[in-house]
C-alpha cells in the first residue's frame, strides 16, 4: 500500500510538471509588437518566462514597419498590432495561421502636455491655439496617428493645426517628443502616459474616432507561440492589460 504522504508528493511534481516544459523544449519566441504595447508585453512576458521556460524577444516599431518586415520574411512568430488591417491582411495571404486572429487590447488616445502652466481638461487649447507644435504619430504608419488625425478632423482643426504638427513615426517617438517639449501637447497613448505616472490630461472620446482596436495574429504552430497566446487570455493577463491603460474586449 502506498503511504498516503507519497500520494501528495506524486501530485505535486504532477503539478510541476505541466507547469514546466518538458526537457529541452523550452524555446525562444520573438514577438513583433507595436510600441504602444511594448511596456505591457513585458510586464507580461516575466511572468511566463519564468512559469514556462521559453525565453521572450520583443522586437517593437510601428505597426506598417513590422507589417512590411513580416511581408518580406522576418522570422518572427507572433505579431501584436496597433490596428486589425494589417493582421487581418496576413492571415488572408495565408502569411499568419489561419483563424488565431483576435483582438487582444483596445487603446485610448489623450491630449497631454509636459510643459509647466498648460492645464488640459479638455479640447480648448487646440481650438485657441495657443501652442506652437503638436505631436501626433504619423498617420499613414500608425493607428494612433490615424486616430489622431481623426479625432481633430472631428473638431474641424486638421487643417488649421497642419502647420503645427510634429509627426513621430510611431506613437513612442510622438510621445517622446511631448516629453520632451519639442512639441507643447500631443495626442498620445493613455497607457503611455498611465505608465509614466503622468496628470492633466484629457481622454479623448471614443466617438472622435475609428475605435483603435488592437488585433494579434500567429505567425507559426509552434508550442511557445500557442502558449503565449493561452498566457495571454488567462484572467489576470487580462488584468494587466487593464492597469495598462487599455480596454479588454
């Protein structure tokens, strides 16, 4: 008969053993991620490093540059957009694994201001115009930028504000540049701004424009890429993504 302490030891290594991966499987996996979500991927990827013993690469940029590089072959294995278009056109050209398209995050947009004596609660500043440059990421290449442009379409200022635009090539290099004053205000992500413990801001309405939803996509069947995308649908992942700054659908 056996000892009933042996019985809960033998469920116990159980347990260690599907949490662990089996020997010499452990890999690494390279995510391409939009920059917007680079700070979140990697609270996130910690954790499941040490829980599954795959090693996790974040390769981040804009989401049309990383579109283009997977296009053309980069060998990474999941995809994290700042938009649905472009996962969408992958997993149609059969580049990404048919039907692991999902939306993973919606993003906010807000209007922020690093310089002393600029109060932002609201669109006034931009109708005054009593700044000398706004930061925006580039429209053509990035959702936020899109978003953006949108949003002071909505308010009838694109035109008027041309002129005063400064356009970083993804929303990490427009943030940037509202950190650092080249630009007076910018419309940036709420997660970059949440991340840096920032105030005085004001959350563009959703209604300003096209929902910013952010969709993932797998660009292989590996048994990391299908892992990571279980970790990321577990509850407390999708927590994480809440504290971020971001809606969870």
């Amino acid at each position: 008969m056996r000892a009933a302490g042996s019985s809960i030891f033998d469920r116990l290594i159980l347990v260690c053993l599907a949490v662990l991966p089996a020997a010499g499987v452990a890999d690494t996996l390279r995510i391409a991620v939009a920059s917007n979500f680079v700070t979140t991927l990697e609270t996130l990827a910690e954790p499941f490093e040490r829980q599954s013993g795959h090693r996790v690469v974040v390769i981040p940029g804009s989401t049309g540059k990383l579109y283009a590089q997977i296009h053309n072959g980069a060998p990474f294995d999941l995809f994290l957009a700042a938009d649905a278009a472009r996962p969408a056109r992958l997993e149609e050209s059969g580049i990404a694994v048919h039907g692991s398209r999902r939306t993973y995050a919606i993003g906010r947009l807000v209007l922020w201001s690093a310089v002393p004596g600029i109060e932002i609660d609201g669109p006034a500043i931009l109708e005054q115009r009593h700044f000398r440059h706004l930061a925006i990421a580039n429209p053509r290449l990035a959702p936020y930028g899109r978003a953006a442009r949108e949003t002071l379409e909505k308010l009838g200022l694109w035109e008027q504000l041309r002129g005063r635009l400064v356009r970083g090539e993804n929303i990490a290099q427009a943030y940037r540049y509202a950190r650092e004053r080249i630009a007076d205000i910018g419309l940036v992500a709420l997660a970059q701004i949440k991340r840096d413990g920032q105030d005085g801001h004001w959350l563009v309405p959703a209604t300003f424009h096209a929902p910013i939803e952010q969709q993932l996509v797998a660009l292989n069947r590996r048994p990391a890429t299908t892992a990571f995308l279980r970790w990321l649908r577990r509850d407390d992942s999708r927590a994480t993504i809440r504290e971020h700054g971001y809606e969870v659908p």
